[in-house]
C-alpha cells in the first residue's frame, strides 16, 4: 500500500503515514469466530474495524463491538457469521515528534435528543436590537443549537444554525453565532420556523486537519451531513437520530497529543464572548475522575497590547457529577480586570456563567466525559496556553 498523508505534517519521510489495511472473510475467524489476526500489523491509536461495511464500536461488553491487543488481535465480543466481511484499517504513525495524532470522542443519544430533527416548531418571532428569538414555552437552555429553515421579514435573520446565548424566559432567548459572534441583521422577523438540531462539543476542533463523523458506524459527509462550528461538531437536521445511537468523533492532527505525564497547548484564540475547552477527561486514559494543577496564561490578541493575566487554579473534575467538579485559584497576577474568574462546582459551560469584563475558567461534566472550558468576556479577543500538571488521572 502506497503512502498516504493523514497529519498534514510533511517535509521529512519520518512524518508520512502509513495506511494499513486487510480485508477477510467470518471464516477466517478462530475461536468460535471471533478472534482475528488480521494479515496487516494495526496501531491501535488509529484503528478501524468494518463488519460488512459498518464502522463497529471499540470496547468490551455491552460497551462495544471488539476490543483490541497488541498489534494483532481483534477479539469480537460476539460471534461473527462466516460470510461475514471484516475490513481492518490502521494508519501507521511513524513521525516520533507526534507520537499520538487521533483524538476519540463517542457519545450516545438519549430519547430526548432523537427528537431533535423530527420535531419543527413554527411561529417565532425575532427581535434585532437584542438578538432574541420569542416563542411560547421554548424548552431551550443555554448552549442548544437551533437550525432556522424560515423567516419573514427584510433584513431580518436569516435561514441557518445559531447558538443559545441566554435565556430570558420560558417564551424567549437570546441568539448568537456559532462562533460566538453577536448577530448583525438590521429588522425584526416573524414567522420564524426551526428545528433543534444535535451539537456536541469536541475538543481541540480548532486544531485538527481532518476529521471523521460515524453515526452508528455509518462515516458521515462533511457539510452535508454534519458541520464543524468552532469546537462543535453540528449534524444536520435531514440525518435521523435514533436513541442509543453513538456519534463517534475521530479527529486527526499535527499536534502533540497528551503524555502520561502533562497535557498543554498554546495559541488557542477566543474571541469576545466566546469559549474555548481546554482540556476533557477525552485527553486521559483513565478518565472518571482526576485531580490536577492547571496554570493557564492570556494575553491580548493585538501583539502590541500590554493586557496579560496568568493563575494557578487547582481543580477536580468527575464525570456525570457536575457539583463534585471544583476549581480553586491558587494564585493570579496580570492587568486584565482584577482576576481570572474561577467557578467552583456547578455545571458552568457558558458564556453568561461569567462576569462581564473578566476572563473565567469553569469545570462541567455530563454522563460521557468532564471538560475545563475558558470563557472570555474581556471585551476583545485573546490568545490563552495552558498546562495541566500533577495528575491523578
């Protein structure tokens, strides 16, 4: 098999990738037919498995469809049918200055979410001046994504997708961007019709070259069926969700992935009233639960500008328990407002969380991982690096 680039780090023979891949027969299968030796060597850090075309889940149990050893194994946890076609295919990683460029996050759809793209709601009305979209008994919250597909009006908002920026009421919300940006449309609108549509924060979007979207093993297509907004990855409202489906999200990158020992980055830009995640338990092999020191650094965008901040925050993040998460500023220097703003415990993913003027840092968590988010509301735009050290993991 020729070589293939997949990093978009190329100058040197030591950063191509190699594409590994062996296609066999159920019949192939020992052991009851479910272990495979495939013909190719994998690396495990970027490996597929096809069963008869579709992509199948890593993880023992009712967890997955396989799990992996080594370099040769694939153990399918139950049985597959002897004319049955398994496809394995790995790219080899062998530039030894990105030793792990492929970044996972799986996520199952509740019941609440497979009714995102079939139910539409009609009958909204728009207000320019505060970007608010009015409509009886919403059931928005912050952060939900919806997909305008009509509005009427001149110069009012127009048909796409929009973020929920805060909720005033039961009957009204304000709209931004999904880049965070404040909307710029000049009249009001009725006859506003939209549909919420699935969103799901992945981290280091901003960062990756490449991206694949499975959903139930099925590779979805880039700006058709889903979209990347930010560090969002956003499925059109044409793709049916269906409960206990997994969006698997595959990102690929020249960066350098975690080590056992610290997780970091740099030049990671947020606009005004944006946020940024800094870091998942996604980064972290055992991910439940840890407990870490994060120094993080910001400075503002212009390169002239004297603004600065940098702090000490000690944090503990545990999935799916949003008030075990907890944060606690150890110290804090810098001339941009008086602090980094730190929210201890609670679930505290959105800009509104933090205080108008200042730069925060807020620790969340749900049923499938805990994030560290950066919000900033200095008032401009800022580039942030941070490193997490000490880590229980």
């Amino acid at each position: 098999m020729g070589i293939k680039y997949i990093s978009g780090f190329r100058g040197y023979d030591n950063a191509k990738q190699h594409l590994r891949r062996s296609v066999h027969a159920g019949s192939d299968l020992t052991s009851a037919y479910t272990v495979l030796n495939p013909s190719q060597a994998f690396d495990q850090q970027a490996c597929f498995v096809y069963l008869n075309g579709v992509m199948q889940k890593e993880g023992s149990g009712a967890n997955g469809d396989y799990t992996l050893s080594g370099t040769s194994t694939v153990t399918f946890n139950t049985a597959v049918a002897t004319t049955d076609v398994i496809e394995v295919v790995s790219y080899n990683f062998a530039n030894p200055t990105l030793p792990e460029t492929m970044i996972e996050t799986n996520t199952t759809i509740t019941s609440a979410q497979a009714a995102y793209h079939s139910t539409a709601v009609t009958g909204g009305a728009y207000t320019t001046a505060t970007d608010t979209l009015t409509k009886t008994s919403h059931g928005l919250v912050v952060d939900d994504v919806i997909n305008i597909t009509a509005a009427t009006g001149s110069g009012t908002i127009t048909t796409g997708r929009y973020r929920v920026k805060t909720v005033t009421s039961a009957n009204a919300v304000v709209l931004e961007g999904m880049d965070f940006s404040a909307l710029t449309f000049s009249a009001d609108g009725t006859g506003i019709a939209y549909n919420k549509v699935f969103s799901q924060r992945v981290n280091n979007m901003t960062l990756i070259n490449k991206v694949m979207l499975f959903l139930n093993g099925m590779l979805l297509v880039e700006d058709s069926d889903y979209y990347r907004d930010d560090q969002y990855v956003t499925i059109d409202t044409d793709v049916n969700l269906l409960e206990t489906a997994v969006v698997a999200v595959r990102n690929f990158g020249s960066y350098t992935t975690p080590a056992a020992t610290d997780v970091s980055n740099t030049s990671i830009t947020i606009a005004d009233e944006g946020v940024a995640t800094l870091l998942t338990s996604d980064d972290f092999t055992s991910n439940t639960t840890a407990v870490f020191n994060l120094h993080v650094s910001v400075r503002h965008a212009t390169a002239t500008n004297d603004a600065y901040r940098t702090a000490h925050i000690l944090i503990r993040a545990e999935v799916n328990v949003a008030a075990d998460c907890y944060a606690h500023r150890a110290y804090d220097a810098g001339n941009i407002s008086d602090e980094i703003e730190v929210k201890d415990a609670g679930n505290y993913s959105s800009i509104s969380s933090f205080t108008d003027g200042k730069i925060g840092i807020g620790v969340t968590a749900d049923s499938n991982r805990w994030s560290v988010v950066m919000g900033n509301r200095a008032g401009y735009s800022i580039i942030a690096g941070f490193k997490a050290i000490a880590i229980t993991n």
